[in-house]
C-alpha cells in the first residue's frame, strides 16, 4: 500500500519532481524530508519536486496541501481550472498518506540504528527519487535514503532490492525489504512512467524551463590576514549553470582556494559568490568575468577605481605608516645617543 502511494504520489506529483539539467538530458527527483519532533520554522514532513532546475511543486506537514510552484498562466491554457483542481486534489490526498508511511520508516529504521528519541536530539529522515532521460535517449534513475545527512541505503537496480550503504545498516536490510517491498515497483517506475512524465511535462512547462534570466553582478573588497580579498557577487540568474572567475590585468586568472558553491534564490533563479586574495600592485587592474547563457558576450565588472584607489590608499598608508616608524625610530637612536653623550660629558667634568 505504501509503496502504491509513492508511485502514484510521483506520477501525479510529477508538476514537481526535480530535474537538473545533464548533458542536454532532463531529470525528474523528488525529495522527501522528515524530522522526528517540531522544531519553529521546519515543517515535520516535506516533499519538494523539481523539472530540470524548475521547483514546480511541495507538500508538506503544516499546510497538508499539494501546491504548485509555478505560474498558472500556461497551463491553464492546456488544463482547464478544474481540472488542475481535481489534480492538486488528488496530489494532497496520496501525500498525506505518503507522510504516514515515511514516518512509520523513519520509526522502523532509527529502531534498528540505535537512535533516542529523546526530545533534545535532532534527527533527519530523507529520500531521494531520481529518474533521468539522457540526451541519446537512454534513461538512468537512482534512489537513496539517508538519515541525520548520511546516505545509509539504495536501491540497487541489478538485484532490484535496497541494499546498505554504510555498515550499520546491515542488521536491518533482511527485514526493511521484506516490510517495505516496493523495489521492483520503483525500479519500473524509474524507467518506465517517469520517464514518460519528464517528456509529458517538458511540454507543459517549456516556457518556464527555457526562460533566461542575466545576472547582475557586484564587486566588493574586505581585508584579510594576508592580504586583499576580491569579491565578485553574481545573482538573479537563470538557469543554474554559470561560470564566474577573477582576471588580473586583463589576462591573468586568479584561482581561488575556496570552493564557490551555486546557491538558490527564492524566486527560483540563483547566485554565487567568488572571492580571491591578492596582494595589491599599483597599476594592477582587476575585474570579474561572468559567463552565463542568458548573455549574448561576457560580462566582464571591473573593480572600480573608487574601490582600487582603496588598494592604493592601503598601499599608501602601509608606506606611510614605515616611514613615520623609520623616522621614530631615527629620533630615539638619535635621543638616545644625544642622551649619553652628554653623560660622559658630564662625567669628563
């Protein structure tokens, strides 16, 4: 009964199932989150979908309603009203019943981990749900489910049964297949009607998934131990895939040692932020290039006069600063031997 919810839950629910861009190809994933005590500003039970990079749809604890992400506009130009009614309808009815089914999992497997329920501990159940159609036609999917942000079983697709990923979740595999024996079914899903969802829906919402937002773009500077660093801010693009770097001179790239991480906005469109340390040079030029598909040439931000006359001043001040210690010290060297020689002075007298 369980699992029956869960594909009827992703093939209704399929507004929103997850797709990242790959190669050309398209992606369905569907995430499920579940905490085991209310904590303010965290729904209990959760379920997100996407299309490509497209959040199309939620449900979760606190509403207990299916709600799509998306404008409207277009599909009420295919689907009628009620029609989209009686579909969100349904798709609240089997997500309620999913969000039992994964709290009795979530149960079963913290039994079997040794995990407290004590209310000061914070433990995490998810699931996540994938199904991809490459751009030569082949079709690819996977399934995992993690607790407290470990991955602690998978699906495997060979033998068609979850299998454990980390060595605690061995005890409990014989038994998790047996009581929740949907692993033939989910594997058909994977290759069979998602599939044909992710070519139903790329219809429906190719507006949405082919739109092209710019960036805008903002450069700033902070100091660091060592030096300088440049920060390059590009934000409120669409899609996700963007590359953002520093050029030195017009030429030179500068690598960053950390690691700029692709964030979502709440919109739906993203940003990210690139920082790289330098050691200012008078005459030194930078700038921010930022590559997207939305942009006919690369845009490239330099970093302001005004912000790298700050560099000059910092420069500046540093000299500054040296040749005031210089001169101290000059006048204490100076004060000291003046101070001795009139102390032999006085002691030739």
């Amino acid at each position: 009964m369980g699992h029956t919810v869960l594909l009827l839950l992703l093939l209704l629910l399929s507004l929103g199932v997850c797709a990242v861009h790959c190669a050309g190809g398209h992606v369905f994933q569907y995430l499920i989150t579940r905490i085991l005590f209310p904590t303010p500003g965290l729904p209990m039970y959760s379920i997100i979908l996407y299309l490509d990079d497209l959040k199309c749809g939620k449900y979760s604890s606190d509403t207990r309603q299916a709600q799509v992400l998306i404008s409207l506009d277009g599909l009420i130009n295919i689907l009628p009203q009620k029609v989209l009614a009686v579909h969100l309808e349904m798709q609240t009815k089997f997500a309620q019943e999913l969000e039992i089914t994964e709290r009795d999992e979530m149960e079963f497997i913290m039994g079997f981990s040794n995990k407290t329920y004590d209310k000061g501990q914070f433990h995490v159940y998810q699931r996540k749900f994938v199904c991809e159609l490459n751009e030569d036609g082949t079709t690819s999917g996977y399934e995992e489910i993690a607790l407290n942000g470990k991955e602690i079983i998978a699906l495997d697709k060979e033998k068609v049964v979850y299998v454990p990923v980390m060595q605690e979740a061995l005890v409990m595999m014989d038994q998790l297949n047996k009581r929740y024996d949907h692993a033939v079914d989910n594997k058909m899903y994977m290759e069979n009607e998602c599939i044909q969802q992710i070519k139903l829906y790329l219809y429906y919402l190719s507006a949405d998934l082919n739109r092209k937002v710019s960036p805008k773009v903002k450069v700033s500077s902070s100091e660091s131990e060592s030096g300088t660093k440049l920060h390059c801010w590009a934000y409120g693009f669409y899609p996700r895939d963007v590359e953002v770097k520093w050029i030195k001179n017009g030429r030179d790239e500068i690598y960053s040692e950390e690691s700029a991480e692709i964030l979502p906005n709440p919109d739906g469109t993203y940003q990210i932020r690139v920082s790289v340390e330098v050691t200012p040079e008078e005459g030194a030029t930078y700038s921010c290039h930022v590559d997207h598909s939305s942009l006919e040439d690369r845009l490239v931000v330099p970093f302001e006069s005004s912000n790298r006359s700050m560099l000059y001043l910092l420069i500046g001040g540093t000299a500054l600063l040296l040749v005031l210690a210089s001169f101290a010290l000059g006048i204490f060297i100076y004060t000291r031997r003046k101070s001795k020689g009139l102390e032999k002075t006085g002691e030739t007298a």
